[in-house]
C-alpha cells in the first residue's frame, strides 16, 4: 500500500499487514524530509541566512580594522567585550539581529508556508495525498522552527568564528563585572543562542496563522513584520505597561540575563512560557482557520 | 455545519484556558493565609527580633507618582536629571545577597546591562557595565555594624526602609494589621501605618512581615485619591541562606576603568520620617534648610541659595513644573515641591496650600 493512496483512512485504526514504514509515513516524516528538503533547497533561504551571517563577520571586521578598542558605552552591547574574547562576537551580533534582522527572516519562511503552496496552486495536491491537514499545518510548523534554529545559528556561529580568527580567546567580563573562561563562555554564548531560538518561536507560530488567512505568500510576510514592530513600539510605552508581559517581543533582549552571575534564569522561564502560549493560541487559530478553509486553489 | 464549527473550538478553548490561569495566578499570589491573629504591637516586636543575617533574592521596585513617563531608551536633554527621574519613576529589578554585617551585593538588572555594588568587609565596590567602570571605596574599619550591610543609598531592602520608617514612628500614626498576605510565597502579617493628619498626601504605608522571622517583605505606600501604590518595594524571590562566598569576592574586570574615591567626613545618616527626599538635595554642599511641622505634613524649606541656576533653567524642569499661585509646582503623588518666585523651595507630603502657607509666613 502506498502512502499516497487516496484510499488511505485518515484516522488511527491501521490495517495490520502494513509494512513497518508505513507508520513512519504516517507520523509524516517524508513530508517534513521533503518540507525541509524544499525550504532548504531555495536560494531565497540561503540568501537570507547569508545576510544574516553577514551581520557578525562585519562587526568583528569593522572592530578588528579600526584602532584600539572601542569606547566601553557606545554601540551595541557587548561592542567592547568583543576585543577580550572573539566568541562574544557571536552575542553581539544576536543584539544587533534580534530587534529586525531575526524577526524579518522568519517572518518570510513562516508567512509562505500555507499561503506559498496557496499562491503557487500546490496546496490542493498536498491535501489530496493522506497527509491530513492538521498534519500539514505541523509540518510547515515543524520547518519554520527548523529555520528559526538556523538562522540563530547562522548569526551565532559564523560569530564566533570570525571571533576566534580575528581576535584572542580569553576571560570575558559579564554584566555583573566577574570574569569567567573561555569553557564557561562557550557555554553562555550556547545558552544565549538557545534563548533567541525560543524567543522566535512564538513569531513563525503568529507567521503561520496569518498566512492560513490569505494565498497571497507576500501579504502574509509583511503583516507578520508589521506585527513584530507594533509589538516592539507597544513594548517601549510606558502607557501601556499592563501588556508589556503578553508581547511576544517582550522578553526579546533578556537574555543578558544569561550574561550575569550567577545567571538568571526567571526571563528564561518566563520567556518559554511566553512563547509557548503564543504557539498554543495561534496553533489553534490557524487548526480553525485552515481545517475549515475551502481549498480551491 | 456544525463541523466546521468545531474546528474553530481549540482558538477558543486555549485562550480562555490561558485567561482562566492568568487570573487563578493572580488570585494566589494575593490569598491569604490563615495565621494566628496578632495585635500590631506583637509584630512591631517581631520586626524588632528578626533574626535574618544572610539572604539572597529578587526585589521590585515600582512607583506611580504620576510624573511625566517617558518612553523608553528616548533620548533627553539632560542626562543627569532623566537618569534622576528614571531612578525615580521607571520600575527596577534588583537581586541582592547578604550575608551579615560585612557582605553584600545588589545587581540592578537592566536591558542588556547591570549595576553592581559589591560590599566585602571594609571595600566597597561599584560596577556599571554600561562603561566598564568601577569604584572603589575603603570604609572606615568602624563601619561595620548593624545586622545586615546596607549596600546603596538608592536602592535599599524592605528590611532596611521598613526598619527607618518604624524608627519615626510616633503618636502621629496609627497602627493596625491588616489581612494577612503572602509575599514570594510566604505567608506575612500586614502593618498598616495610617496618617492621623488629614493634611498629607499620604493615605497609609503597608509593610508585609514574614510570619516566620520577621522580616519585613514588602513596603508599598498608598497615596490619597489613587488605587495603586505611589512607591512599591517588594521580594519577588527570597531564600533565607547565605549564597556563595565568591559573589562577595570582586576583583576588577581587566580593561575597566577604575576610580578610588574617599568618603566625606560626614554623618551619613539622614533624618528618618520621608523615605525618599525628592530630588536628592542632601549633598555636603546644602545650607541650611528650615523644618516646619511635624510628623507626616512636615514642610521643608530651602533658601534661595540653595538651586543651582543650571537646575533651574533647566527645559525638563519646566516641562515638569506648572505654574500656580506664588510659583512653579512640581507635582507628584507623594511629594509636591513649590518653587517660590524669589527662587525658595518649599517641600513636603502636604497639598499645595500648606506649601503656600508656609511660603507666605515669611
């Protein structure tokens, strides 16, 4: 039996002469293989995790080329670190990233992923094979996180290369002015990174909401930055300080909280559970949107 | 029909779940505990006899004063009065470690950021990550007493500000217990102090007191006329234990800049009653001010010698300050501040007419 059989029941009741990767078939596994195949296949994706490696490797260059060490207080955080150990390049390019340059490349692979198959008339195909559309909808889910992962980690490490080639590897200062090794900042730049990760997740989960609402891959895309800046201008009003704690931007910069010691990991906390009330919300939003859509396209 | 309605079901049911916890939460964090009922002299004693020598944990400040807010990270005209103000008027996190009369630390956690000050013995350390700069300070070997250090004038512990306010305490406050509350998530007695003078703007100050030791917890002050408190001060976090020994331990970060500073020889020890003097004046260089009334609507006079010209000519002061009858009014929740026409400063927890009044008798 084919996994593309039309015939194929939809719910969980097998028959039981299955071959045993059919069940691997079923959890859609091919479909994320091919979903990550095609995201990473496209040279749009590439082009943007290039920009986004771009963004460390100027910074260490322009620092490394201009004389003496720059003005502690000016620039970026961290601009001043970055002449003691070359692995905070990798954390001052997450400050630089995190408030346009992440939210923009996600907010383009998660506002494509229903409405690209809508635009380019696939998506009747892809839920004419069993795969499902709650299935559908997790897979396209399952690989904007897969491109979250990648574009963080395509800001951290090209850093922390350019970092190591550039300038020494040695103690670095935290926050709280104590000194740690190179082991221990290895670590934090690991802990930093996986906190922009889950800090983005929330974004690709609101990406895929609107982008069930519409065929048109670019409208989705720029509704979803626009909601990234209305978040951030809502998060500097003082005004409105009761909301600040629902705003998926909100826990953006804290993780310096990460960079202090001992290190601090209530914004830690409080920033996955953020973020997973956002992939809860907006994961139902778009199962209601998209199982009860009518596909004509 | 009906289907596809149920498809719409979870974007329902998962925000309502969400909203229902947000509220439980909520109602927790302020449920009351049932302890046994105390009169308000028994936890004045029991304030008295905390026996807390080492602690680490969590403290939030926030104040609704009703100044002009500005919006984060905008740029302003003067550096030093906006930061003022920001140490006034924006909200602060701080994790702080004690542990006896000679150690300390308070990490004020900013965006990206921190403050440290760092007391170890007789060295006092201050470290701004902003600039990479650093203090450093050697007290004088009599400097150690009390129970605990107090770290930084700016930024003290509900301990230590509850402890100044009860040091005032006289028969112009009543005292009472209020409902029993719980603060970072242990249970505390309520000391209500209330203001018997009418002429104050003042309503009451609340210190929560730990049921177990009594530590003070919390210290918010209610103004009058406005449901939340002006000055809040409260442990979000709190373990009793001494924390690590090395986080007393500082050593300069290499590359940082580093200034030694020597004390005045000066009583550091302002006068106990209002928290927070407005606007800081009590540096070496201030001549004598005059002290009218008593107790919760005392007005403080400054001659007009006292303002430096660039203070008053500055553009963030006039956008504070408006213009009432016999000079300019600086208008806060919990202070007002009059600023005669002839250049005097007339300050208190009083209504503006008694500013007024105390301005007109000379």
């Amino acid at each position: 039996m084919l996994p593309s059989d039309p015939s194929l029941p939809n719910d969980s009741n097998p028959p039981r002469d299955r071959p045993a990767t059919a069940g691997w078939a079923r959890a859609g596994w091919p479909l994320l293989a091919s979903e990550l195949q095609m995201l990473f296949g496209r040279r749009r994706t590439w082009a943007m995790l290039l920009v986004l490696a771009a963004v460390p490797v100027l910074i260490a260059v322009v620092v490394r080329l201009s004389s003496g060490p720059g003005t502690p207080g000016r620039g970026p955080a961290f601009l001043d670190r970055v002449t003691q150990n070359g692995l905070f390049v990798g954390v001052t390019g997450l400050v630089v990233s995190i408030p346009l340059f992440l939210p923009l490349t996600i907010s383009v692979v998660a506002g494509d992923t229903i409405a690209g198959e809508g635009s380019l008339g696939t998506l009747r195909y892809l839920l004419v094979a069993p795969a499902g559309r709650v299935r559908l909808l997790l897979v396209k889910y399952a690989a904007a996180l897969a491109f979250c992962i990648a574009a963080t980690l395509a800001v951290a490490v090209p850093g922390a290369v350019v970092g190591v080639l550039l300038f020494p590897v040695g103690p670095v200062t935290l926050l709280s002015g104590d000194t740690i090794g190179v082991g221990a900042s290895v670590l934090r730049l690991l802990l930093v990174a996986a906190y922009v990760m889950v800090s983005l997740v929330g974004l690709a989960a609101v990406g895929l909401f609107i982008s069930t609402l519409t065929d048109v891959p670019v409208g989705a895309m720029a509704a979803t930055i626009v909601l990234t800046v209305v978040s951030a201008v809502l998060d500097a009003l003082p005004q409105v300080t009761w909301l600040h704690p629902w705003l998926f931007s909100h826990y953006w910069f804290d993780f310096a909280d990460l960079l202090r010691q001992p290190v601090s990991w209530s914004s830690f906390g409080a920033n996955a559970w953020l973020q997973a009330g956002y992939i809860a919300v907006f994961g139902a939003l778009a199962y209601g949107r998209f199982a009860s859509k009518d596909v004509l396209s | 029909m009906t289907r596809l309605w149920l498809r719409w079901l979870p974007a329902v049911v998962v925000p309502a779940v969400i909203a229902a916890g947000a509220l439980a939460g909520s109602f927790q964090a302020s449920a009351a505990d049932n302890l046994p009922a105390k009169t308000p002299e028994q936890v004045l004693a029991m304030v008295g006899a905390d026996t807390v020598r080492a602690l680490s944990g969590t403290l939030e400040q926030t104040s609704e004063l009703g100044l002009p807010q500005l919006p984060a990270g905008a740029p302003s005209s003067s550096a030093d009065m906006a930061s003022a103000l920001d140490l006034l008027a924006a909200p602060h996190t701080a994790r702080i470690y004690l542990d006896g009369p000679a150690n300390a630390r308070v990490q004020v956690m900013d965006q990206l950021a921190e403050r440290d000050v760092i007391r170890h013995g007789n060295e006092v350390w201050t470290y701004s990550s902003k600039d990479n700069s650093v203090t450093h300070e050697t007290l004088p070997a009599a400097g150690l007493k009390g129970k605990t250090a107090a770290a930084t004038p700016q930024l003290q512990t509900p301990d230590q500000l509850a402890q100044r306010m009860l040091a005032a305490l006289d028969a112009s406050t009543t005292v009472t217990v209020g409902q029993d509350t719980s603060v970072a998530g242990r249970p505390a007695y309520a000391l209500v102090l209330t203001p018997r003078s009418a002429d104050t703007l003042v309503g009451s100050v609340s210190i929560a007191v730990d049921s177990q030791t009594g530590l003070p917890l919390s210290v918010a002050v209610q103004a009058r006329g406005q449901e939340k408190p002006a000055f809040r001060l409260v442990f979000t976090d709190l373990v009793l234990q001494a924390p690590s020994a090395d986080l007393f331990a500082f050593t300069p970060p290499p590359g940082a800049h580093i200034t030694q500073r020597t004390r005045p020889q000066q009583a550091d020890e302002r006068p106990p009653g209002e928290p927070r003097a407005p606007g800081g004046n009590s540096g070496s260089a201030t001549p004598a001010h005059t002290v009218s009334g008593q107790g919760w609507d005392t007005v403080i006079a400054l001659p007009a010698t006292a303002m430096p010209a660039d203070l008053t000519a500055s553009p963030l002061l006039g956008h504070a300050a408006q213009a009432v009858d016999g000079g300019r009014l600086i208008s806060t929740s919990l202070v007002n501040v009059l600023l005669t026409n002839d250049g005097r400063i007339f300050a208190g927890s009083v209504p503006l007419a008694r500013l007024q009044s105390a301005a007109a008798e000379r």
